[in-house]
C-alpha cells in the first residue's frame, strides 16, 4: 500500500464524513487516546505461573496450537510484540496467577505487591499501566463455590485473597499515578439443582461488602456477571441480576463481558440503562459463539452495536475496554493483534456515526430519513479513516501486520516446545 495513496483516501473519506457533520481528525484523537487493557492470558492460554494445575472454574481454552508463553519472559516479550502491532498506549490486565513469584509457591492468601514489582517496573519502562484481577478459578479451594461458599474456612480464605488483590492494585495505580482497575470475577455456582439460591448469593453480597469497605484511593473495583459456567450450569451465584442490584446499590462498576448472556440477547441495550444507575462500567470485549466460547474479537454487530451505545450515551469515558477470550486454536499473537484492532475499529465506526444529523431526523419525526442515514453510514469510507489512523501511528496498515506476525512465529514462537 502506498502512502499517498492512503493520504489520498484518506482526505476524501474526510470530506465525506465532514458533510455529514462528523470531524474525522476528532475521532482518530479520542481512538488515540483510548486505551484497550489487553489481557495478558491470551498469551499462555490463562495459566500463568503459580502452579502446572489446569484451569477449573467453569472456563476453559480450546485448541493446541504451538508457541503459547510458558514464563513471565515469553509472556512480556509477546505482550510487547502485539502491542508494536496496535495504534495507540494500552494498559496491561493481569491476573493474580501471573505474579512473578520466581518458582516459589505463594499461595493465594499471602500474595502481596512483592510479587508484582517487577510487573510494576516493566509497564513503567515500556509505557503501560496496569490492571488487575483477583484469581478464584485454577486452586485447590475453588470447588463450585469461593467468595459463598457456606464453609466459613474456604470463605475466609478467597475473602483474604480478594483484600490482598485490592492492595495489590492499590499500589499499582498508585506507582502509575492512575487508578488501577481491579476485577473480581468469581465462578461460584452449581452444576445440578440447589435449593439455596438465596443464601449463597446472600454470602456472595456480604463477602463483597466486606472486601470492598478499604478504602483504598489508587484503585477502582468492578464485579463481573455471567450466565454460566462449564459443569456449572444450573445455577451462577453472580447472575447479571445480582450484579446489577449490587453495582446498583452499593454504586460499584460493573463488569459486562459480551460471551455473558443468553446467545440471542442484546448485550449493547444493557449499557444505556447500567449506565444510569452503575457508576462506571468494565468491558470484556468477546465473541460467543453458541456460549461464553471466547472466540477471538471481531468487527460484528454486537461489538459495533456495543460501541455506538457507549457512544451515543456520552460516556466514552466511563466505559473502562479490556478484552477477554483466549483462544488456542490459532496463533496466540495473531488472535491477540485481530482483536486489539477489531475493538477499535468498532470504536472508531462508532466514533464516525453521523449522530448529529441522526439525531435531528429522531426529534423531527423523520423515520424514513432516520433509516436510511444509518442504512448509508455503513458504506461510508470507514476503511480510509482506519488505515490512516494506523499509519499515523506507525504500525501495520491493513493486512501488513500478517507477515509481522508470521516472522515473530518464525523466529521466536515456533520454537517453543
Ligand atoms: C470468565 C470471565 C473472566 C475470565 C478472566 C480470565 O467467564 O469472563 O473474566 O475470562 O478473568
Ligand atoms: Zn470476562
């Protein structure tokens, strides 16, 4: 691709936007300035480096394919190789089981921020800030039930975990000098029928009021939804119904992970009302397909839909954007690069929606005109805009970043086995 060529398309497509009354150059500045939280367990198929346990707590990674990052080393350099793939700053997202606890066991109540200094020194070195999660799934404890579980001892222990997480957030954000977003993202649930989903979702609400009540000035919690889990099927205590009461009331950001509902809901009407009585929100960018599959992120309907929402509710900057799915059937870094740009461009799409004229057609009264804007907004130049924004920032533009892909495969993953 020639670069005039892109600065060519690029000064139409503006033109056209412009007479629709949308400023392009605008939308590539807040795309710039929006940071994606890419998750570090796309890299190592959500292992991390606490133990060779596998996975449990009802998620699991499909395929086998080779170069996943068996150690802190391989997981930073594919990390960093990724985002030299993606336009703009983005922010890390950890996991607990990711500490760098150099080949000691530290079980999950005494971890504390020792184990992430070193996580804290390299996003200062490389520009990135950090976000955080509590790890419930992958233990010995986790069972079906962690934060409720009726067992006071088992209770005590995922509660003294979430406290020591919290702090350990805490200190990230406050060596970053910006709030660290910390998850709290528990599997708890039941596979067969329970005659106690009362009470364990009583226990789930005062585990968390307990873990919340520190005040801690460096961090931000959020509390995950789901639908389900595999061999949990029957019952999750963490129903979108019970995060929404609790973000609700005790005005605590919610976590909306898209794979989190039912297959034919529409998981982007959810964000005009959370937005209204939930402080902020959480995004777990994701692709169902049939279930909470975590199929790699796309350019779909439900993630451009998603993004026009937040968009057209003003509150672009109450909308935190990380990406959760990992995917092990493909490239790992491939998948990570498709879904970091798959999120912007539906950012960006939604960024270029001609709202203003839209807008005005509503008030109006004009419903013919209302359709048939948003029916030719979607064959406007969006491609032009896109392959400018990353040209401007020096990565790939358009399929280009396929061989940068394949030469680090050559070079560096490949020869992991
Ligand atoms: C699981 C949740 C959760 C996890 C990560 C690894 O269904 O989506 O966010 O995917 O914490
Ligand atoms: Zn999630």
């Amino acid at each position: 691709m020639k670069e005039s060529d892109i600065l060519n398309s690029y000064a139409y497509a503006r033109e056209r936007y412009a007479a629709l009354g949308v400023d392009t150059d605008k939308a590539i500045a807040i795309l710039e300035q929006t940071p994606i939280s890419l998750h570090c367990w796309q890299t190592d198929d959500v292992i991390g480096f606490e133990s060779a346990a596998g996975l449990s707590g009802g998620i699991q990674t499909t395929g086998n394919y080779p170069g996943r990052a068996r150690n802190i080393d391989e997981v930073r350099a594919d990390v960093l190789f990724a985002k030299s793939l993606i336009a703009g700053n983005h922010r890390l997202n950890l996991h607990e089981i990711y500490g760098d606890f150099g080949g000691k066991f530290v079980d999950r109540d005494q971890v504390d921020v020792r184990y992430f200094e070193s996580w804290i020194q390299w996003a200062k070195e490389n520009g990135m800030k950090l976000d955080f999660n509590s790890t419930s799934f992958g233990h010995p404890k986790s069972g079906d039930l962690s934060l409720a579980n009726p067992d006071p001892a088992i209770r005590a222990f995922w509660i003294e975990h979430t406290k020591r997480c919290r702090r350990i957030a805490d200190a990230m954000g406050k060596a970053q000098g910006d709030p660290c977003i910390m998850n709290i993202w528990v599997h708890d649930g039941s596979k067969d029928l329970t005659v106690e989903r009362y009470r364990y979702r009583e226990l789930l609400a005062a585990a968390l009021d307990e873990i919340l009540a520190e005040k801690l000035p460096d961090m931000k919690s959020c509390v995950e939804a789901k639908l389900f889990g595999i061999g949990l099927e029957s019952y999750t205590v963490g129903s979108m119904d019970f995060f929404e009461g609790y973000c609700a009331s005790r005005k605590v950001i919610y976590t909306l992970d898209t794979g989190h509902y039912e297959p034919t809901e529409n998981v982007s009407d959810k964000v005009a009302s959370l937005l209204l009585f939930v402080p902020e929100l959480m995004l777990h960018v994701s692709r169902p397909v049939r279930w909470d599959s975590d199929h790699v992120t796309i350019m779909n309907d439900p993630t451009l839909d998603l993004f026009k929402e937040i968009v057209r509710a003003g509150a672009l900057h109450r909308a935190h954007i990380g990406l959760d799915y990992f995917d092990a059937s493909i490239n790992r870094i491939g998948a990570y690069v498709i879904g970091s740009r798959a999120t912007q461009k539906c950012l960006l799409s939604a960024l270029l929606e001609p709202l203003a004229k839209l807008r005005e057609y509503e008030d109006a009264g004009k419903g013919f005109q209302r359709l048939a804007l948003l029916e030719e907004a979607k064959t406007l130049p969006f491609g032009a805009v896109f392959d400018y924004f990353n040209l401007k920032n020096g990565v790939p533009v358009g399929e280009a970043f396929i061989p940068e892909i394949e030469r680090y495969e050559n070079e560096v993953t490949a020869k992991r086995c």
